[in-house]
C-alpha cells in the first residue's frame, strides 16, 4: 500500500473539513480574556477553562445584537460555529450568541449601563430640579390602555381637580416602545408644555421594563428642561430612567400624591393664612393709628406757626431797612469827609510851585553845560595840536623816512645791527621801500 504525503495545505484543508463537518454549531461554556477590539468593530477573545483556551471571535454584526457587554474574566455560555483559520493552522470558534453564565445579560446589561452613567454624573443630586410646588400643567407619558394612567387621573382629579393634565400616549414594552418614550420626552420639551411630567407603567419582569434601562432614554431624561417623575413598575423596581429622573415614585399612585397638593388642605392653610394675616392687620392698624393719634397731639397748628414766621419776617424786614438807610448815611458821611480832604490837599498848587523851580535848575543846568563844553573843546584843541606835533607821520612829512628789518620789523638805529646783502623795509610819508644793504659807514 502506498503512504500518501500530504502537502500543509492539503491537511489543513482535510482538517478544516473535518472540524466544520463535525462541530457545525455548538454550545459551549468558559471564562473571557484577552479581549481585542480592533477598528474593524468585531470582538476577538479567548474562551478558556482550568485546563484549555480555544481562539473566539464575535463579528460585528452578532456583537450589536448582545444585551451586555463582555469584559475579561465574565464567565459565559455561547452557541457558535468551529473554524480552522488555515493560514496559522489554528482553530477558532465564531459566536453567534453569547450570554453570562449564571446571570441573565438584561441583568449584566443594566449593571454595565448604571455604572457608566454613573460615572459620567447621570445620576448626580445636583443635576436634579426641582419639582413645581402647584403645577398648572401635567404632562403623564405612557400607555393609554393600561390601568396605571386612569389610577393616576383619579388620585390627581380627587387631590386638586382644577389641574391641566396632558396625555402623551406611548408603549411601555416592546420593539418600538424605546423610540415612542424618546419622542414623547422630545415633543414635551419642543412644545414646553407642562411644569412637570410623569413617565409610567405598571410593574413586570426585567424584559418588560427594558425600554426603562435604555442609555437613549436615560440621555433624553437627563437631557430634559421639564422636570421629570419616573413611576415604573412596583416600590421594589429600580429602572434606569428612575436614577436619571429629577424624581423616583416608588409607584405610580405615589407619583400623583407628589405632583400636586391636596387643595382642601392648600383651602385649609390658605384660610388660616387669611385669619392670621387679618389678625396681624388690625393688630399693626391699632398700633400706627395710636402712634398717629400721639404725633397729631404733640404737632403745633401749621396755621400758627406761619403766623409766627410772618411776624418775624416783617420784623425783620424792619429791620434790615433801617440798617440799609444807616449803612447808607454813614457811607455819604465818610464820602463827604474824605472828598474835602482831597480838596484841602490839593496837589495842583504844589505842582505849579514845583514847576517853576524845574524851569529854574533846567536854565541853570543849561548855562553850566554850555560852560563845561567850552572848556571841554578848548582843552580837546590843545590836546589834537600836541599831537599832531608828536605824530612820527607828521615827522615823515618833513622828509624824514623809518627803516626796519624784514621780516621781524625791528627799527633800524644802528647800522651794526645789519648786515650787507640785507633786505629792509623803508617806510616814508606815503608808502615804504624795499632796499638792499650794499655797505655800512
């Protein structure tokens, strides 16, 4: 017999074959880790126990299907196919369903959900508002066929019937149950239609109340300007809309008592109110009006105090008459004084006297400088005849000439002070002359 050879790719290809054949769709159970979540959007892991791990995969489309989100070491049950990858030679198991292991994934989901919201303050008191003290407009959002809106409509009509009350009618459970609440939370903010709104419904399983655990609707309460009452299912039911809502009806009959006081008591309080108010009214009247009485008695006659002020204003018009007439005889007096002092001290007389001794010393002043310009001249003609009789030009004149050396301008008196062949300079009457020595005598 002959051994067949098998190529690698001829026996991964057998094997391939064998395994898909073999295990088409299986169940099995095991612990996640290695979790990878590239950006193709599908989930790779690996599903292991105590004693082996086989590669898994969740392809994108299988993954948005999952009610929770798989995290490493959760411990799962899942319904997938076998594989063979045949470029590695590995086998791989691709999941169709996955579920945890020993707890629903609604359970896990809502677990997941109230933890990341949590922690991106959903559910923080300050973000919280407050509830209208008496609204004038209610708004109940949830299902027009169930007996949750009529209990709500008896308690609010029997508490305080004057109340407007809307209705905005949506399914509480179901495939399109999430989308109608999150238009109705959308129409009641577009339209502000209301103070205050109740969303609704009675209780049920955990599958029933699951369009209350959904992150879209949590967003659209948490994002609402109307403040918001969740009432859903029973006091022991704890939704996620109940942690994101500005307030938490343990029921929905609780939610009608908190929407709206009892008017007989509001009648009640308000008439106490009126009898205290009217109380403390007469009570202040009779003060003021006793203070009042006081002040008007302790207050003098305004006509007599004007009659007082008049008299005491002509008295003081008398008055300042009289003053202004003595201010005024006393002033002419002092003009009058002063006026004949200034004629008695007449400057003209002293003006004329001192004009004539002016002219006097200006005549004599006169005479002595024509004097004193004689002599001046006299002595002036004296002093130019001196002069001129002194002048060495007036020398030169006569024929007389002034030798000097050339360059320095020495005069020449001694004829040992040149020598022959010399340059001199001979200055005469008009002009000089340059003359050479030739001999000295």
């Amino acid at each position: 017999m002959e051994t067949k050879i098998y190529s690698v790719t001829e026996l991964t290809s057998e094997l391939k074959r064998l395994i898909e054949d073999k295990y088409p769709f299986i169940w099995i159970y095991g612990e996640i880790s290695n979790i990878s979540a590239p950006l193709s959007g599908h989930l790779y892991f690996t599903l292991k126990d105590e004693s082996a791990r086989i590669n898994s995969i969740i392809f994108k489309g299988q993954l948005k299907n999952l009610k929770f989100n798989p995290e490493n070491g959760m411990s799962v049950i899942g319904f997938g196919r076998l594989g063979l990858y045949e470029s590695k030679g590995t086998y791989q198991i691709i999941f169709e369903y996955l579920e945890p292991k020993g707890i629903g994934s609604l359970q896990i989901a809502y677990e997941q959900l109230k933890a990341r919201l949590s922690a991106q303050g959903f559910f923080d008191v300050s973000h919280k508002k407050e509830l209208p003290f008496l609204p004038d407009n209610i708004c109940i959002i949830t299902s027009p066929a169930g007996s949750v809106l009529y209990d709500i409509l008896n308690i609010i009509n029997r508490r305080y019937p004057n109340v407007n009350i809307r209705i905005i009618p949506v399914k509480v459970q179901g495939e399109s149950s999430e989308t109608e609440i999150i238009a109705a939370i959308n129409l009641l903010n577009q339209f502000v239609c209301a103070d205050v709104a109740i969303i609704a419904r009675g209780g049920g399983s955990l599958e029933e109340l699951q369009a209350f655990n959904s992150e879209s609707v949590a967003r659209a309460i948490y994002e609402s300007s109307v403040p918001i009452i969740s009432a859903i299912g029973h006091e022991t039911d704890y939704t996620i809309a109940d942690f994101v809502s500005d307030y938490r009806a343990p029921t929905p009959s609780v939610a009608a008592e908190i929407v709206v006081p009892l008017k007989d008591e509001l009648n009640i309080k308000i008439d106490k109110l009126t009898l205290s108010l009217k109380s403390n009214y007469s009570r202040f009247y009779n003060y003021y009006k006793n203070n009042l009485n006081t002040l008007i008695n302790r207050l003098k006659s305004p006509k007599r105090k004007i009659q007082d002020l008049m008299i005491k204003n002509d008295d003081l018009s008398r008055r300042i008459t009289r003053a202004q007439i003595n201010l005024i005889n006393q002033l002419r007096e002092r003009t009058e004084w002063k006026n004949d002092k200034i004629l008695f001290n007449n400057p003209i007389k002293y003006i004329i006297k001192h004009n004539e001794h002016i002219k006097n010393m200006l005549s004599n002043m006169l005479i002595t400088m024509n004097i004193m310009i004689n002599n001046c001249r006299h002595i002036l003609n004296e002093s130019s005849a001196k002069l001129n009789a002194l002048n060495p030009k007036a020398i030169l004149q006569r024929g007389y000439s002034i030798t000097r050396t050339i360059p320095d301008k020495h005069i020449v008196i001694d004829s040992n002070n040149v020598m022959i062949g010399q340059n001199l300079e001979v200055v005469v009457a008009k002009g000089s002359i340059i003359c050479s020595v030739e001999r000295k005598i």
